[in-house]
C-alpha cells in the first residue's frame, strides 16, 4: 500500500490570532531577513493572500514574488502587509550586553 504524503503548510497551522502572533515573535526574534519575510508571507497567505493584496494596496503577484523565501521586499512593503494582517512594528531596545 502506498503512503500518500503531503507537503507540510505553516499557513495551514496559523489559524488564530495567537498563534499567528507567536509564530511571528520567535521569526523576529531569529532575526533573518529572509525568514522574516518569508513568514510574513505565510501569515498572508494564512490571512488570505488576496484580502492582505487588497488591504496593503499591492497587487497578489508581487506579494508572492516579494514574500517568498527568494524575495527581497522593500521595506515599505513589509511595513504595508504587516499592517494589513493588523500588526504593527514597534522599536525596543535591547539590554546592554555584559
């Protein structure tokens, strides 16, 4: 018998608002570019990728192509999507290093 097997979907597993928000906590707090608009692109794709197109003011194929893990958004457009899944990005310093 033959095992059908299924590509694994973060965005699938984002269902709720606390979820959502300590999946993007622990992205930020790794802190990689490229891994954090990559998972801001799954809580979009989560969220609904054409309700977040329509929300930022971006067209869906360029939050695709910019949200992907090979993407280089600009920084306005981090900033446009993160509002659009209704967060909102806040500076804090950190604790000196001993």
């Amino acid at each position: 018998m033959a095992v059908e097997m299924k590509k694994w979907d973060i965005a699938e597993h984002l269902d709720s608002d606390e979820r959502i928000a300590l999946f993007l906590e622990a992205v930020f707090e790794d802190g990689d570019p490229a891994t954090i608009a990559a998972a801001i692109g799954d809580v979009a794709r989560a969220r609904g990728m054409s309700q977040v197109a329509k929300d930022s003011g971006l067209s869906r194929e360029n939050l695709y192509r910019a949200l992907s893990e090979d993407g280089n958004p600009e920084f306005a457009t981090i900033v446009k999507v993160i509002r659009a899944i209704g967060y909102d990005l806040t500076i804090v310093r950190t604790p000196e290093k001993a």
